[in-house]
C-alpha cells in the first residue's frame, strides 16, 4: 500500500485525514509534530507528505526545507488557512508540490494525494532512468560495422533530434527497441522518461485504458483516475511495439492523436493536448497488412514518417562474431567469470547459421555457451546441437543422428546440474528450457537407468 505522511499538531485534524485517506486506498501515517515526521521518514518511506503551515516548534516551511534536504523529490502538500495564503505561495516558491486551503473537502485533499504520489513515482523512475543512461553509451548497445548497419547507425543521427514520428520494422529479434532507445537517447526528451507499451499483450479494453487513461467509475473495476502513456508520455517518447496488432478500433483513436495531438481519457469528456514522439515498432509487412484491409491505410502514412527497417542477421553476418564477443562478455560480467571466446572453426558455425531468432537467439546461444563451457575457448561441438535449422551452410558439420543427440543433450543437462548444485531452476534458466521440461527429461532418463537416481 502506498503511505503517506499526515503531519499536524491537532489530533483531529490529523485523525479526519488519515481516516479519509485510509477509505481511499492509502496508508497513512500520522505524526504530531515536524520533528517525530522526520524522525519516521527514513523508517515509513512515504510516497507524499501532506503538513499543515502553523505548528509550534518546527513549522511547515522549516519541515519542508529539511524535507528537500534528505529527498529533494519527495512531493509535500502544504495546508494553510486563508489567512496565511502568502505564506502557502512562499512554499510552492520554496518546492512545496501543492497547497491545500481550508477548510477543503475530502475529495480534494484525495485527488491532490495521487497526484502527488504519481508525481514522485515519475521522479524516482526518471532518475533511475537518468543514471543508467550516464553510465550508458548508446553507441555500445548498437552493435554492427557491415555496411547495412553503419547505414542504419547513420539514419538514426540524422532523425534522433527531430520530433517526427518513426516507424521501425524488421523480423523479431532484430533490435527494434534498441534502436527505439538510442533515439530517445540521441533526442532533445533524453532527460524525461521514455515510455513503451507492447500492444500485443493486451485487449482492446484494456490497450484503451492503457493508452489514454480512464476515469474513476468509467468501467468496473476502475475505482480511480489512471493516467495513460500518451498523458505520461508528455515532452518525451512513446514506443508502440508491434503496432500492426491493435485493433480498428484503437487505430481510430491513434489516429487522431498524431493527427491533432489530442485525446480524452475513457469516461471523460475533457480534451487533452499531448506532445509525445511516437516511436512505433513492426515486425509484419504494414503495407500489405493495409492491402489485406487490416490495417488503415491513413494510419499507416501517419506512422510511416521516418522509417527504419532492420535487416535480419543472415544478411549482416559480418556482425555476428562481434555480437557474439560483446555476448560473451557480458555473460561473464553478469556472473562474475572470465570470459569465454569462440575458436575459429566455431565462429564460422555461427557466421554459416542462418538466425531465424535473429540477434535475439544469437544472444541466448552464446549466454549458453559461456555457462557451460569447460575451456576458454568454446568448441563447436558445444553449440552444434542448439543450432537445429534444417539448411545449415557448408561449414556445418554432418547432423547426428537421434541418439547422439540425445546423449550430448543428456551429458549437457547433467554437467550444467552439477554445475549448479542440483539446482533445477537455475539449470533451466541456463540452458533456456523450462523447469518442468527439465524435470520431465530427468525423470525419463532415470527410469531408463540413464542417469544416477540422485540428480
């Protein structure tokens, strides 16, 4: 539950706010004076403060200058009487997120709560998003010197620090939200938060509410207003992943939003304006998904502003033994380890595959392999049995046959569980099956005598 810190020095004032934000939805935790609210700040973590101005001792002012100091985005509602307004604007001046006049309805000091407890959860995300990407080179996460990719490295410098609307296509796994990231990242919105909805995970209800917010009471079960992306999305970048699969009726609504930059949320009449970058992704054929009538043709020009497609691996191979190394590498930072390398004959296995995972399954193989391999330098009989497509390239080695399989399969499974302890979830994560297929494998192989009883 989300708390916040009640700070007045009458008992009945400080007991009408803490009943009235208990009943909606909050934790309260109430204190007499500022001195025992800061004692139980590092203790309670509130999401928001609410004090009143006049308090002996320590008054609200003072409280919320020290308030600043320990957490400087930590949003405090002041609450003043009329007569005091001056000194009301004096906090704002001073940092204060918002005042509250009395005497003032309960719904008001509600509303002003989540707001301000939607305030800070922005603040905190944006920060952590702000300290990852100082320690983050864009340049780093963009792996690729074969002249396809340099091409695509060249397009993204060219829009970055625009506001027109991109669309990224290519097959899964290709790296369309890494590209959609180093946008941001290169972009004039890079210090506000950039965020992403996979609109393929939801239902059409529920992608509505997600992406323009709805109203206390607008359909069962919303019991508060929720802000959606577009609304939080505001002077930074939305990224739409998969894009192609939202239905006529969100295409509609999209629509109008990069047409005239304005929306409503569900169950309001209010119109809002809106300045958000849409980044949005596909890995289907948009112009023929408009052919096939599935897709709305206007929405599609709408989107298709500044495109960007991402070739598959098998048509940039040049690239892969650097994926791979920068795989490896961080495999072993992760863990811990030293970091394995791939040896001549292994790495042209993996240039001659032809990656119908695309980067994404190159980058689970050789996870994979820097797990489980035994020497620095990886063998290409470790990975040949993961590569499983049927029109392996000429360095491929001859398939073997069911049973050599299932016995690398076996010694491979076996190894890594001792490698682990016996652990099975942490065996299943390594090899990238799940546990309960790892337990089944296990239990067939014991009633075949195949492996000791005690693994």
């Amino acid at each position: 539950m989300t708390k916040v810190l009640v700070v007045d020095d009458k008992q009945l004032v400080r007991d009408s706010m803490t009943a009235t934000l208990s009943r909606a939805g909050f934790t309260p935790v109430a204190a007499a004076d500022a001195q025992a609210a800061l004692d139980l700040l590092p203790r309670q973590r509130p999401a928001a403060v609410v004090t009143d101005l006049k308090m002996p001792g320590i008054d609200g002012l003072e409280l919320l200058g020290r308030i600043r100091q320990i957490d400087p985005q930590l949003p405090v509602v002041v609450v003043t009487a009329y007569a005091s307004i001056d000194t009301a604007v004096t906090a704002i001046r001073n940092g204060a997120f918002d005042y509250l006049q009395k005497p003032f309805e309960g719904d008001r000091l509600v509303v002003t709560a989540r707001r301000a407890v939607e305030h800070y959860a922005l603040a905190k995300e944006n920060a952590a998003l702000k300290q990852n990407d100082a320690t983050a080179d864009p340049q780093w996460q963009f792996v690729g010197e074969s002249p396809v990719m340099q091409a695509v490295s060249k397009q993204i410098e060219k829009i970055a620090n625009t506001n027109g609307t991109v669309l990224v296509t290519g097959e899964s796994g290709t790296g369309k939200e890494v590209v959609a990231r180093m946008i941001h990242a290169l972009s004039a919105r890079r210090d506000r938060v950039m965020l992403c909805l996979n609109c393929a995970a939801l239902s059409t209800s529920l992608l509505e509410s997600e992406l323009f917010g709805h109203e206390k009471g607008a359909f069962t079960g919303a019991d508060q207003m929720r802000k959606g992306r577009f609304e939080l999305a505001d002077a930074s970048t939305l990224l739409l992943d998969e894009i192609s699969e939202i239905s006529p009726q969100i295409q509609a609504k999209l629509l109008r939003v990069l047409q005239e930059h304005q929306f409503e949320r569900v169950g309001s009449s209010l119109t809002m304006n809106v300045d958000a970058r849409i980044i949005a992704t596909s890995n289907r054929d948009l112009a023929q998904s408009v052919a096939d009538g599935h897709f709305r043709q206007d929405l599609y020009y709408r989107l298709n502003v500044l495109p960007i497609h991402l070739p598959p691996l098998r048509e940039r191979r040049d690239d892969i033994p650097l994926l791979a190394a920068r795989a490896l590498n961080r495999q072993a930072q992760r863990d811990g380890t030293t970091p394995r390398r791939f040896d001549a004959q292994t790495l042209a296995l993996l240039c001659d595959y032809p990656w119908p995972g695309n980067v994404r399954e190159l980058e689970n193989i050789c996870e994979r392999a820097g797990v489980l391999a035994t020497e620095d330098a990886i063998a290409p009989d470790l990975i040949r049995p993961w590569l499983a497509a049927p029109d392996m390239a000429p360095h491929t080695q001859p398939a073997a046959d069911a049973t050599s399989l299932e016995e690398i399969e076996r010694d491979v499974i076996v190894k890594t569980l001792g490698r682990f302890n016996g652990h099975r979830q942490q065996t299943a994560h390594a090899l990238g099956i799940g546990v309960r297929t790892l337990g089944l494998k296990l239990k067939k192989w014991k009633e075949a005598n195949l492996v000791a009883e005690t693994i």
